[in-house]
C-alpha cells in the first residue's frame, strides 16, 4: 500500500514500514523472531524474508502484530493517524533549517514537548520521530 501526501505527492511506503516498524518492536521487546513468526501464524522463513525486505508485511498482519503487542505491554498503543506524518515531517524540516540558521537552541523546549508525546512515537511517523530525536540529541550536544 503506498500512501500520498496531499501538500507534495511525496509517497510513502506504508508497506514497508510496516514490517520495518514490527522489527523495530520485535527488537525492542525482545521477541524471537521464530516466536513472533508463531504468534501471526507465518512461518519464521517468511518473517524473515520480510524482515530482509524481500517480501512485504500486509496490513492485516500487520494489524496482528500491533495487536500482540498492545497485549503484551499494556502502556503501550500505536496510534493510526496518517496525519501523524505530516507533522513529523514539519519537525524534520524545523530541525534542517534551525540547523543550518543556528537558531536550534531557542527550539530545545518545543522539540522535548513533542518528543515527550508517545503517540507521535508510536504511529507511522515512527523513523521520522526518530530523526527529529536524534536531531535533538544532538543539538543538545552542541549546546554543551
């Protein structure tokens, strides 16, 4: 499934997030992948190739996944809203242009505010949230 932005017609590979961001999760919980593989009723082979990318992770498995996980931590709760990734993408450019302006100091505050929100984290913006994390890291870095 490929999403478009409204603003540009930017694609995006919901597909391929999806099996990206499963992994991420698996990792991160610590699931063998063979137990995850059980649990969504596909065989590890095919886990596999689609964490390698040969292969697509469909939405309904996706779903499967998602809903494991949400059983598994109960603080935990992935948030659907495409909408999510526009505004992502506003950070990504804020943090690209503060950057290069060295204005990314005054920014510090707002940046912790929307990084505090775990439902900017846990929704298809995940890898841009990841950025504009990584991004404040480092600006805090500099900072020092």
């Amino acid at each position: 499934m490929t999403i478009y932005r409204k603003t540009n017609q930017e694609e995006y590979r919901k597909d391929r997030f999806c099996v990206a961001y499963i992994q991420e999760l698996r990792k991160y919980y610590e699931v063998p992948q063979k137990d995850l593989a059980k649990i969504l009723h596909v065989s590890n082979s095919s886990l596999s190739r689609m964490e390698s990318g040969q292969v697509n992770m469909d939405v309904d498995l996706f779903d499967q996944a998602i809903e494991y996980f949400e059983k598994y931590d109960p603080d935990y709760k992935f948030n659907r809203k495409i909408a999510q990734l526009e505004e992502a993408e506003q950070w990504i450019d804020r943090c690209v242009q503060d950057f290069i302006h060295l204005s990314y100091f005054k920014k510090l505050d707002e940046m912790k505010i929307y990084l505090d929100q775990e439902n900017n984290k846990h929704s298809f913006a995940y890898f841009h949230y990841k950025i504009v994390h990584l991004s404040a890291e480092a600006f805090r870095t500099v900072e020092n």
